[in-house]
C-alpha cells in the first residue's frame, strides 16, 4: 500500500525532502488543473501551482495530520484562486469583458470526432460554465475523489455538489452531443 | 415517457441511482429512442475527457521551475539542518567535521544519490556507512565512539578519507 500522504508530511518535517518531492509528484496534476480551470487560465495555474507548494512546504510544521492533506491542500489553491478571480472582477468592472481561454472548434459534419477533439470540444465547454461547475467537475474527473471530499473543499453541502456535478455534467454531454452529432 | 423527462434523469440512470421501475422505463425509451441513446453515449464520453483532463500534466518547464524552487526553500529555509535526513555534501562536512574537499575527494564512496538534480546523502545511510567503515578498519567499533559519532562529534579522518 502507497504511504499515506499525513505520513510524508511527517517525514518531509523530519527532514526527509524527498517525501516532500513524492507529495508533489502525486499532486501537482490535481493542483494545476484545479488553477487551470477555476481561473480559465493554464499561465496563471503554473504560478498557482508554485506558490502553493512553496506554501505548503513552509507551512508543513503546523499541518494537523488528521486524514485530510487533499483536502487541505485543494482548499489553499482555491482561496488562491478566488483571490485572483476576485481581482480580476474588480478590473473587468472598470474595463473590458473577458476572453475565454479556449478557443471554439470546428467539426466538419459527418464525420466522428476523434480523442484530441473531443477533449477540446470538453475543455471548451467547460470553459463555458460557471466556476462553481467547473471546480466541481475538475474534482469530479479525479476519480478517487468522493462527493463528500468534494464537498470538503468547495465548503458546500453534499447534496449541493452532488447537484452541481449532476448538471455541469449533462451539460458537457450536451456539447459534445453537438459537435458530434452522427456519433453511435 | 417523453424525452425531456429522460434526459433531465440521465445522469443520475448513468449512475444506478434511480429506482428500478424508473430505470426500466427509461431503458424501455432508451431502446426506440436514438436522440436519448446518442446524449446518454455523449454522458460517458463526457466523464472520460473529465479523468483524463483531471490528469493531464502541468508543461515540463512549469514542472522543473517548481521542483528547482521546492529545492531552495527545503534546503534553506527548513527544516533545520541539525535534524534532516537528507543532507547535502556542505552539511556532511559540517556534520563530520571534515573539510568539504575531502568529502568532494571521497564522494565515490559516499552512499550518495541523486535528487533532482543534485547530489545528497541520506543521513541513516550515513550512519551504517560510517559504522560499516569503521568495523572494516577496526574489527568493530567502540561504543563511545559511535555515541561520539551519533551525537555529531569528531569522527577520525581515515574514515573518510582512507581507501581499503
Ligand atoms: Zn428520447
């Protein structure tokens, strides 16, 4: 069984760095494309995903190691990222509007839409819905995370997530129903 | 049923958690409906780009910068040398007393190993080492000696910097 993340914690502040470099390579994924698509932004998520590390690396002796280091973690990228959005809003308010980060595709009809375009066409859509659909279907896609973890970090009731997940979901189907249209 | 009902229950008939007698209508409609099926093989394809997209690696670049970053505050700003295990070469040196020359000078026998990038040693396998060392010099060591060494006194040079 893979050593627990609370237990790398602990040896990381022991002082067994390596531990702390297995931690980022089991997260950095998760915490970049969290940033990515919360703020819509893959430049912005690369600082994100520094800045949080970085962070949690100083501030790894007051971890409380109860189970919950995912958690913990995926709540200080989204307050980092509420941060930037929040700011953003406050410019975007005194100028212009804002430019999403994935560009439409086209599909020529008639013709099945292959892997890379569809994950394009999913990335586009995503991009589309409001952020508290897509914070929750980035968490929802990492596959061993339960709702309820979910509803840890977002700090929403459970049935909330589920809901929100439920609808960011058929929404996606939606759209990529549309762009492939004679699919089986 | 009509298809507005089906597609507004699809996901939660995706994941089980419809009642039998709901979810045998909805496969009933499912059968004669093509529009419902295709939305339904879009749900599926939709969650799969979801894992795969959850996934997907930050650039190398991106991934180097942080490591490089990670390795300045670990290795300067905690936790304290006296207490980590993974050391550098300056802090053997530091920790066995022993000019960092030498130590550069014996590094083929060192247990060192690699660490993104840079060369370490782990400070348990420093210790076997040493101890090993010194029963390959002296049959077996003193205890007060090795208490000396643990506690990070004096260590003989010859332990480092003799060959065989
Ligand atoms: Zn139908």
């Amino acid at each position: 069984m893979a050593v627990s993340d609370d237990e790398l914690m602990r040896r990381y502040v022991e002082g067994d760095e390596a531990a702390f470099h297995m931690l980022f390579d089991r997260y950095r994924a998760l915490v970049y494309n969290f940033a990515r698509y919360m703020l819509n932004d893959p430049f912005r998520a690369e600082d994100i995903l520094q800045d949080t590390f970085l962070s949690v690396a100083r501030s790894a002796p007051r971890y409380r190691p109860e189970g919950r280091f995912r958690t913990w973690l995926l709540r200080i990228v989204r307050n980092r990222c509420l941060n930037l959005l929040e700011a953003d809003r406050a410019r975007r308010a005194a100028t212009i509007r804002e430019r999403p980060e994935f560009p439409a595709i086209e599909t020529s009809p008639g013709r099945r839409i292959e892997a890379a375009e569809r994950m394009a066409a999913v990335r586009e859509a995503l991009s589309r819905l409001p952020e508290r659909q897509r914070e929750a279907l980035v968490l929802y896609g990492f596959d061993s995370m339960s709702y309820d973890e979910i509803a840890g970090v977002l700090d929403v009731p459970i049935n909330t997530v589920k809901t929100i997940i439920h609808r960011g979901r058929a929404a996606l189907a939606r759209a990529i129903q549309d762009k492939e249209p004679d699919a089986p | 049923m009509m298809c507005a009902d089906v597609q507004q229950q699809l996901v939660h008939f995706a994941d089980g958690e419809l009642e039998p007698a709901r979810a045998r209508e909805i496969e009933r409609h499912l059968a004669q409906c093509a529009k419902c099926r295709a939305l339904l093989g879009a749900l599926g394809r939709a969650d799969g780009a979801l894992r795969a997209l959850a996934r997907e690696e930050p650039p190398a670049e991106a991934t180097q910068a942080v490591r490089g970053a990670l390795c300045d505050v670990l290795e300067h700003e905690q936790p304290p040398a006296a207490r980590r295990e993974i050391m550098t070469l300056d802090e053997v040196a530091g920790y066995l007393r022993i000019p960092i020359e030498d130590i550069i000078e014996s590094m083929g026998d060192l247990p060192t190993f690699e660490l993104a990038g840079h060369v370490r040693v782990r400070r348990t396998r420093l210790l076997e080492w040493i101890e090993e060392r010194e029963r390959a010099h002296v049959g077996s060591i003193a205890e007060s000696d090795l208490a000396r060494i643990l506690s990070g006194g004096l260590l003989p040079r010859r332990i480092v910097a003799g060959r065989g």
